[in-house]
C-alpha cells in the first residue's frame, strides 16, 4: 500500500499545515469551579503527574469563554487552538481522507490527532516537517494488517461459518489459552495483571461467537470499523432467528456491551437495620441463540447467504440497499422488549420498502403490497390488508394499557406477515435494480390480478 498523497493534495495540506500553526494562542487555564455539592462516589483510581508519559491533550474553556484544545505546555504556559480554529483541524482531517488509501485504513479520530501532534512537534520549530509527509509516516507506522473480534451477545455457534465478507466464529477456550499464553511469554513482568485479565476475559467472552474479519488499518480504525461491521452483521443475521418471528421474544444478539437488557436495582429498607436488594433483568422473554451445523444447513437454505451478501454496501444496487436497511430496521426492533418500540421499527422498515413516498397513503398501500407480494389467495391478501390497518389502530394504545388475547393474535399475525414480505423480498435481491421497478412489478400482479377477475 502506498502511503503518499497526490502533489496538489499535499500541497494543500502543508499549506492548510502553516495556516493552522499561526492560529497557536496562549491559552489561561482557569481553575474550575468547586462542585455544588461533594459527590460521595468512589473513587476509583488517582491519575498523578508521574503517571502522565506526555503533555496531556485536554479541552478547557479559554478567558474569552470559548471552548479551547490545549496540547502544548512550555515555560509554564499552555497553548492551543480555541474551538474556532479547531475547525480546520477537521477540514485538514477531511482532506487527508479523501485519498483512498487513508479513507480505507485511518480513522477520523486517528487523523485529527496526528494533526495535533504534528502542530506540538511544529510548534516555534526552526525545521518543521512538512503535514503531509508526517501524515505519510504516521499512517505507515500505525496500519498494519489486523484481524477484528467482535463477541456477540447471547449467540453460539458450533463451528466458525462465512456471512459476507466477515465470518461468525466461536471464541473457544484454547483460542483464549494461546492468547493468554503469549502475553506472559511476551510480558512475564506483569504476569499477575495479565492471568486477571485473561480471568475477566474468559467469564465475558468464552464460548460467544463472534464478528471477525481481517483488514489493513490503524488500531482505532479497527474498533471503529469493526464495531460498524459488527451491527450490521446482527442486524442481518438476526432476521434468522425465532425472535425475528414471534412479537414477545427479544434477542440480545448484538455486539457484546451494547446489548438491551434493562436492569433493576431496589433497595428496600426494613425494621432494625434489615435490608433487602432485589436486581434482575426486567425483560423476561429473552432468547439467546445457538446455532449449530444443522441449524446453519438451515438457514442457508431459507437464504441466509443471500443477507451476508449484504453486509458490504460498497457496490449494491438502489433495490439492494433498500432491503439491506428495512431488514437492518427491522431487527433492531427485536433487540428491545417493548412490543410499541417493537411495531415502530417494523413498520418502519416496511414503509420504506413498500412505499414509494410520504405522499401516498401509508395504511391501504403498505398492506395491498404486502398482500399481494405474501400470497396469491384472495381471501388471504384481503385479511393482510385488514390486519396492517388493524395493528396501526393499535399501535398508538399499547402506552396506556395492556395487550388483550385478540390483540395478541393480531400482533403474531402481522410479525408473521411482515417477517414474510421482507424474506420475499430479500430473496429477489438478484432480480431488480432500483425500488421503483420492484414496487412497479408487484402492482403490475395486483392491478393484473383484479383485471383477471373482474374478466372472469
């Protein structure tokens, strides 16, 4: 990989370089304010100044009231940039990425701090070194080739498989033994702090299956990259577990951390100093999901390579994007137990695969094609088309009062529905090139179909 920008690119930068240097100020730090009241917190650990390997880099508010970044402290003075001259730090970051080899490799953040060291090494320098080669130098030492692990929470898998361009595989005991392993090889000085963190990472990760791939970046690349890839990945292959077809079970497979289950904490306080502390998961129907090599024969013939297909949106169609972002809706709603948060981010996803803008009317629309896309039977496409109207009656009621046992049957019904029209849909992935023909072709079938049997 060549780490070098185009002549008029690194021109622009060493320039935009010199510009941004004029803009160093001295900068008061002004003593904050005493809390309003002393937190009773613990405190967890003390930062002092011998633990500091370098100038700290710290936001502050300057004497003129502006947000200000210091990152220079010389003869005891600070120095920076105050948030307006800040901004060309973002400009300059913006014109390192438009190259390929950074947009593909370094991170905004990672950008927008080498710019600031790069402005510390510069400063009052008789022989600065131009930006854009400093850029160069730091993205050559800092990308390198990287494989990414992302645990998934609440989801196993027996032997690693292919989604896309990623994989799903299993973090297995011995994978965490080798790596352990090493560390102490490499660092046997911090032998105790590392056997702890091997300790804490095999009681959270262990046995999870995970989001993995390789790529060539920098180390806060990875992370934020990988965490994007990672959510997607969930939000496809969510779709293929129970959760995504029954309205009262949630899935807490997303990356591990970021997962919804909310908690409580009571403390209830009894006669003669007795106490009691109840804390639990509040969501009750929670499916974690195991996947085994039967199961994946299973859901690779219900098409779960053609989702995996999905995951890199680099050069899908208009149509294929489109399903790619309903189907990434809807299982985002299966994350969260609410059954309300629930139908909003279905029928979010399926008005933006089934409409073909604001202006038509949402109800009879969504569900005629719907209907005529799920199944051929007149007596059926009539009863979807009741059923959408049905649940957005319903919708709004389910903040002020519970969930009646025909209610329930309608909201099974419509998940059920509306998981089949986006499997339909997400099996012709290969058939259409933007939404507008795949709405044209399924009103093509209803308005020919009510032809044919008006004829009759």
């Amino acid at each position: 990989m060549s780490f070098e920008f185009h002549p008029g690119a690194a021109q622009a930068l060493n320039t935009g370089g010199q510009g941004l240097l004029a803009k160093i100020v001295q900068i008061s730090l002004s003593r904050r304010p005493d809390p309003a009241f002393k937190s009773e917190r613990p405190i967890s650990a003390t930062i002092t100044r011998k633990d500091i390997l370098d100038d700290p880099i710290i936001w502050t508010v300057s004497d003129s009231g502006e947000n200000a970044i210091v990152f220079i402290f010389k003869n005891n003075q600070a120095f920076g940039l105050e948030e307006s001259a800040y901004k060309d730090v973002r400009r300059l970051a913006d014109q390192v990425l438009k190259a390929k080899w950074a947009r593909s490799s370094l991170g905004s953040k990672f950008v927008e701090q080498n710019i600031i060291l790069w402005c510390r090494a510069s400063f009052e320098s008789e022989h600065p070194t131009e930006l854009a080669e400093a850029m160069s130098s730091a993205a050559k030492n800092s990308i390198q080739l990287r494989t990414m692990w992302a645990p998934i929470a609440g989801l196993e898998v027996e032997d690693a498989f292919p989604f896309g361009f990623a994989n799903i595989a299993p973090i297995t005991k011995s994978m965490i033994d080798e790596m352990e392993s090493s560390s102490l090889e490499n660092t046997p000085q911090q032998a105790d702090n590392i056997r702890e963190l091997f300790k804490k990472l095999r009681s959270e990760m262990q046995g999870l299956a995970a989001v993995t791939f390789e790529f060539e970046a920098e180390p806060s690349y990875v992370v934020d990259k990988g965490l994007s890839v990672a959510n997607d990945a969930m939000g496809l292959l969510r779709f293929f577990s129970d959760s995504s077809f029954n309205p009262w079970i949630s899935s807490p497979n997303s990356p591990l951390g970021s997962e919804y289950l909310p908690k409580m904490n009571i403390l209830v306080l009894g006669p003669e100093g007795s106490f009691s502390w109840t804390t639990g998961i509040l969501s009750k129907n929670i499916a974690n999901w195991s996947i085994s090599n039967q199961d994946l024969r299973r859901l690779i013939a219900g098409g779960l390579n053609k989702a995996g297909c999905l995951l890199d949106e680099t050069n899908l169609n208009q149509f294929q994007l489109k399903i790619r972002s309903s189907i990434i809706t809807y299982t985002k709603g299966i994350t969260l137990s609410e059954i309300n948060d629930r139908l909003v981010y279905t029928l979010s996803a399926l008005e933006s695969l089934f409409l073909r803008n604001s202006s038509e009317p949402i109800q009879q629309n969504l569900g005629e094609r719907m209907a005529f896309l799920v199944t051929k039977i007149g007596k059926e496409r009539i009863d979807i088309v009741k059923n959408v109207r049905n649940i957005y009656n319903m919708r709004s009621q389910y903040v002020h009062h519970r969930v009646s046992a025909i209610e329930e049957e309608s909201l099974q019904e419509f998940i059920l529905i509306a998981r089949t029209a986006l499997w339909i849909s997400l099996q012709q992935i290969d058939n259409f090139e933007t939404i507008e023909s795949f709405h044209d072709a399924i009103d093509e079938l209803k308005f020919g179909g009510q032809e044919e049997e008006s004829n009759k």
